[in-house]
C-alpha cells in the first residue's frame, strides 16, 4: 500500500510537473523574439530532463512489478531479464522518437510565427508603398495643373 501511495504521489508530482512546463512554453511564446531563444533552450533542457525523470520512474516501476512477479512466480528472470532489456529499449526509442517529433512541432511552430510576422511586415509594407504610390499620383495631378497654369499665364 505504501508504494502504491508514492507511485501515485509521483505521478501526480509528475502531472503537475509536465502542467508547469506547458505553462511556461506558452509564456515564452508571448516574449518578444529578441530574447525568446534564450528562454526556448532553457525550456528544451527542462523537457529533456523531465524526459529523463519520467523514463527513470518508468523503469523503476517495471522493475518493481517484474520483481514482484518473479517472485510470486518463482521465475528465475532469465526470460524476463531479455523481455525487460527489449522493452527498456523499446521504451527508450519511443521516448527519443517522441521528442525529436516534439522538437519538429516547436520548430514548426516557429516557422509558423516568422511566417506570420513576416506577412505582418510586408503588409505594412505594402500600405506604405500604396500610400507613396498615391502621393506620387497626387504631385503629378498637381504638377500638371501648375503646368496647364503657368502654360496659360505664358500666353497672356
């Protein structure tokens, strides 16, 4: 009963933890640019230690239950040994896969907000020309309307 209390009591701390870090990636979304890099690689090496904490429990548990049922069974973990090695192993290459897929989506999520930005910029960008573009019709509205005029001052 006891270790069924901490194993839950450490996976509601591990919870609460991976809710911390949830919180945090998207307060750093909303820092500016210019220091959000900084902030992005102290988030990767949380994550990746969270990573690390949570497959050290996850083997720490299945080493705990394999034990457990070695004993009620009297196995003499030979096969089980292999099978939880493979499994270790199978575990270790999933989390890897899950973290460089998670690392693609921040990227991906970063190219998302330059994109973004860079759209915003070249639309002020585009007003801007339109504004000059308009300035320029109306100087030459004008100039031609003070040609026409002093044209015909030149003839009185």
């Amino acid at each position: 009963d006891e270790k069924k209390q901490m194993v839950a009591n450490i996976e509601k701390q591990l919870e609460e933890a991976r809710e911390l870090l949830e919180q945090m990636e998207l307060e750093v979304r909303e820092i500016p640019p210019q220091s959000r890099g900084m902030y992005s690689s102290r988030m990767r090496s949380y994550k990746q230690e969270m990573g690390k904490l949570e497959a050290d429990f996850k083997r720490s548990r299945i080493a705990y239950s394999d034990e457990v049922r070695n004993e009620l069974l009297g196995d003499d973990g030979n096969s089980s040994e292999n099978q939880r090695a493979h499994l270790l192993d199978n575990t270790e290459r999933l989390e890897r896969s899950s973290r460089r897929l998670e690392a693609g989506y921040q990227i991906a999520v970063e190219t998302e907000q330059i994109g973004q930005e860079m759209l915003e910029n070249l639309s002020h960008d585009r007003e801007k020309i339109q504004r000059a573009r308009e300035r320029l019709r109306e100087t030459d509205a004008n100039l031609g309307k003070s040609s026409r005029i002093l044209t015909g001052m030149l003839r009185r």
